[in-house]
C-alpha cells in the first residue's frame, strides 16, 4: 500500500493532495519532491485560480456558476493534464498518481 497523490479541485484549495498508506489526507500542498519545480507551482495555481471562477461568493450568495467559456473549460482540462504528467514522471513510481476528473464537476447541477 503506498501513499497517493491525487489532483483533486475543491474551492479555495490547492489542487494537489497527500494521501497517507491508510487513505487520510496528509497533506494539500507541494510536497518536497515537486518544491523546484516553479511552471508546475505556478500551473496549479492557475488550475486553482480558474476552478475557483467557476463559483460566485459574495455576501448574500455562494453558487457554481461553470466556465465562463468553452475555452477556458478546455484549457484547465489541459493545464490538469499537464500538471498530471509533470508529477507522474517527477516522483515515478515512488506515490500513486491520479486525477479526479469528476471534482471538476462536482458542483455542476447539469451533471446530475
């Protein structure tokens, strides 16, 4: 049993999570192995920045409001692929690596 990093989105939360042999969360940042790698900080970031655009929080409304545009749901489908690639071949077969597709969706009404 090994430990597993998952990409998952989640509003206001870095999109790389540790998970621990017994399936906990021990983590939710860059972890030392991926810490030199600034595209893929900064790629995460921007997969961060735009999930969180998807959603409307204000004082009197917390909804999910999607992708402003196809192309921008395109484009964090393919920053989260890229992100996936670069931490597969940086820790290799040291952690178990996946992404969760569904997470990008989660709060989508349409996806029911």
């Amino acid at each position: 049993n090994m430990k597993k990093l998952l990409i998952y989105l989640d509003y206001h939360c870095f999109p790389l999570w540790l998970y621990n042999e017994d399936g906990s969360v021990e983590q939710n940042s860059m972890i030392p192995e991926l810490c030199g790698n600034k595209h893929l900080e900064n790629l995460f970031i921007r997969i961060s920045k735009t999930y969180d655009s998807f959603f409307q929080d204000d004082d009197t409304i917390f909804a999910y409001n999607g992708p402003a545009s196809e192309g921008e749901q395109q484009q964090l489908e393919q920053d989260l692929r890229e992100a996936f690639q670069i931490v597969k071949e940086t820790v290799g077969d040291s952690y178990e690596v996946a992404i969760d597709y569904e997470s990008i969706y989660a709060d989508d009404p349409s996806r029911d």
